[in-house]
C-alpha cells in the first residue's frame, strides 16, 4: 500500500459545482497534513493546512479523519482558474518525512 | 525577494555525462530539499538538508549527491547520468521556525533529459 494515496482524476467540474477529493494515508502515527495546489509546468505551492478541527478558506474546506486516516478537500462554487493538480501532504517522523501523493487533476468547464 | 531560484532550467545530457543542479533561496531557511517528480510517481524526495554543511538523504537517493556549503545554496549531482534520471527536478526550502504550517516554497523546477 503506498504511503499517501490520492485519484489522480481528472475530475471535470462545470463552473459552480462543488467537488470534494480525498487522499488516504498508512501511517497512523501521521501528525502533518497539507493540501498543495501545482498549476500545469509549474512549481506546487501550499494551498491549506489540515487541522483536526478542519479548516476553511473562503471556498475551500479541509478536513482530517484520524480514525480512517484520510484527509479531504471541497471546493465550492468552482472557478475555471481553480483548474490545477491538488497534490495531499503528508508530514510524520517528527517532520523529518514528507510525503506527497501523487496529485488529483481538477479540470473546471465553462 | 527572489524566493527560490534555479539553474538551469532545461537540459539535455547524454548518458555517462555528468552536471550539477544549483537552488538558491532569499529567505534565509535553515532546511533545503530537492525532489523529482515524474509521470504517476508524485514528488519523490532525494536529499534533504536541515543547516548549513548537513545533508540527509531522502527517498530515492541512488545516482545523487548533493552539498549544502552556503545555507543559502543546495547543489545537486549527478555524476553520471542515466536516462532512467530524465525527470522534472524541484529545489524546496522551509524555515523550522514553521515546522508546524510546514510550507516549502518551491523553486520553478529544472527540466532534465538523458538520451
């Protein structure tokens, strides 16, 4: 089982629609979680941390599920510029270990 | 602010031959990371460092070396490159002052192709 499992997509969203991703993750002694967003050919950069009691900006919400160990994203009232890659991070080993899933493509239609 | 740079930013090296990657950061982080990211793999770590002269290494280290002499700077080797190393390369750096936010500002990335 990998360490940080993500769908890789796409997901193909009209303008408006709320999508949700997940990612999985095996190591139950995880203490870091993250969302990255990575727009084509370019470099990731950090959208949100995942807090325990979940966490919202603006459009976005991530929430964390200790007990089935996956972390989510939802995002509402899509926007075409919200087209990307949203790669889940996961930190453990007391933040020596870093491990990134390998992204869900995010495709917004008009 | 520049933030994280790279050099170059494309190349095309031969099987055998060798070259070195170079990451600068502004910042001033103490911990520095470099990461290739291939087609369905995610970013794979190679090598870490977590001050000025350490290095660590990371996931997929093998056919990498790398040197961290000025905190600013995070070199990465290849001292005979493989076709099976063709990939796109990312320099990251974090401050441990953020260990908790965890945010690596990434550099721009180098694109690596060995024939």
């Amino acid at each position: 089982r990998k360490e940080v499992e993500q769908d890789p997509g796409p997901f193909n969203v009209p303008e408006g629609a709320t999508v949700a991703f997940n990612c999985t993750y095996s190591n139950s002694a995880s203490q870091s979680f993250f969302w990255y967003r990575q727009d084509c050919r370019k470099e990731p950069k950090l959208l949100m941390s995942v807090y325990s009691s979940g966490n919202e900006d603006g459009r976005f919400t991530a929430q964390l599920n200790r007990a089935s160990q996956y972390i989510s994203l939802l995002i509402r009232d899509s926007k075409l510029s919200d087209s990307a890659t949203y790669l889940c991070v996961v930190v453990s080993g007391g933040y020596q270990k870093v491990t990134f899933g390998i992204g869900t493509k995010l495709q917004v239609i008009p | 602010n520049a933030g994280v740079t790279q050099t170059p930013k494309f190349r095309v090296l031969k099987t055998g031959q060798s070259m070195t990657l170079l990451c600068a950061q502004d910042m001033n982080h103490e911990y520095m990371y470099w990461y290739r990211q291939d087609p369905g793999m995610g970013l794979r770590l190679i090598h870490y460092s977590v001050g000025e002269g350490t290095t660590a290494k990371g996931e997929v280290p093998d056919g990498y070396n790398v040197s961290r002499l000025k905190k600013q700077n995070f070199l990465l080797g290849l001292e005979s490159a493989a076709p099976s190393q063709t990939s796109v390369y990312f320099c990251a750096s974090s401050s441990y002052r953020d260990l908790d936010i965890n945010e690596q500002f990434f550099g721009p990335g180098t694109r690596l192709t060995v024939l």
